[in-house]
C-alpha cells in the first residue's frame, strides 16, 4: 500500500507542473487459485510460532505463481508524466505485462473522490466517513463543529468498561486512520482513539 505522502507529492508535483494525471485500472489474481505443485514459503513476518525455522505449506495459489487463477481485484494506479507520449508509452508497456484500462483523468482512487478545479484538486471521503459513522453505530448522532480538547482526554482505562468487541475498535481506528488522508484536522482525536487499541 502506497503511503499518503507519497501520493500528496506525486499529486501536488503534478499539478504544480501543469501535467495530466490518470488512474488505470489493473486485474489481479491473488489467494483464490487451487495449487498443483507443491509449495512452500517461509511465516510472515508478523507470525512466529516456537518453531521459528519451520516454513508454511501453501493450499492455495498467491498472486505471481504459475498456478494462480485470476479472482478480479482492481489496483489502482495514479499516473503522471511530463508528456502525453510518455503516458501512453508506459501505459502500452504494462499491458504488455498485466490486463489494465486506462480509466482517463484521475476522478476515484482507493476511494477518494478527486474533482479537478482551476486551484488544484478536491479530495473528498465523504462516502468513506459515513460508512464509517454507520459502523460505529452512530448515524443518528448530530455533528460537532467544536474541536476536542486534547489537554483532557475522554478516553482512559479506569473511565469505562472494556470495549466489547476489540475486533470492531480496532477496525474502526484503522478506517479513522485511512481517513486522516483527507481530514486531517481529526489526526489528534484519531491518535487520542488509537491509543487504546491494545486493550479498547
């Protein structure tokens, strides 16, 4: 996953340079393939068990096998270059390798709304933050234009019972998080919520 700096940069370069920008759209098969041949690959780096030189048995295919068997996953790619010929030339040479569209100017990307204007762009999550409202149950509550104090934290061990489904809190500070990429002026309410997340 590419970081939101890295895609504020290649969007705020492109802009500032005048240059087009377009997402394509490329087919992925990923986990979903039965496998022929054996295979193995050694534990994920975030998984270690007492046997730490063991290696895992795979049972199904992984993108970029030679058994894998396409289930449609749509990456998105932001593409910027200087000239048109460029563009067109780098879009030819991918789908010399993977099945991609050109999907045209920039207008949704990982599910951010992008509206171009003469000042720039807009980017937009207002979809993702009310899903992200219903998840957390809370689509009948009014908005708050007054920002939280963060000298007084609301959140604190001692002040309320555990969380009853830590799955779900820490599901929801993860989408706060990816939220943080437009909204910005909820990072510290965001840092103040994930401070939890070991034991909600």
């Amino acid at each position: 996953m590419v970081k939101p700096a890295t895609i504020h940069t290649v969007l705020s370069l492109a802009l500032s340079h005048y240059r087009p920008i377009h997402q394509l759209g490329v087919k992925n098969a990923f986990l979903h393939g039965g496998l022929k041949e054996t295979m193995y690959m050694y534990q994920h780096l975030g998984y270690r068990d007492h046997r730490p030189t063991h290696v895992c048995l795979l049972k199904k295919s992984l993108y970029g096998t030679s058994a894998a068997y396409p289930l449609s996953y749509i990456d998105d790619i932001i593409l910027t270059a200087s000239f048109d010929v460029v563009r067109k030339s780098i879009i030819s040479l991918l789908s010399t390798e993977f099945a991609m569209k050109d999907l045209g100017p920039l207008s949704y990307f990982l599910g951010i709304v992008v509206t171009r204007h003469a000042g720039g762009l807009f980017l937009s999550q207002r979809k993702y933050a009310t899903e992200i409202i219903d998840r957390a149950g809370m689509s009948s509550c009014k908005p708050s234009s007054t920002a939280v104090d963060i000298t007084k934290p609301k959140l604190s061990v001692e002040s309320s019972p555990p969380y009853v489904d830590p799955s779900h809190y820490r599901s929801l500070a993860g989408a706060l998080q990816y939220l943080n990429f437009t909204r910005p002026d909820i990072a510290n309410v965001v840092q103040q919520f994930c401070l939890f997340m070991h034991d909600p």
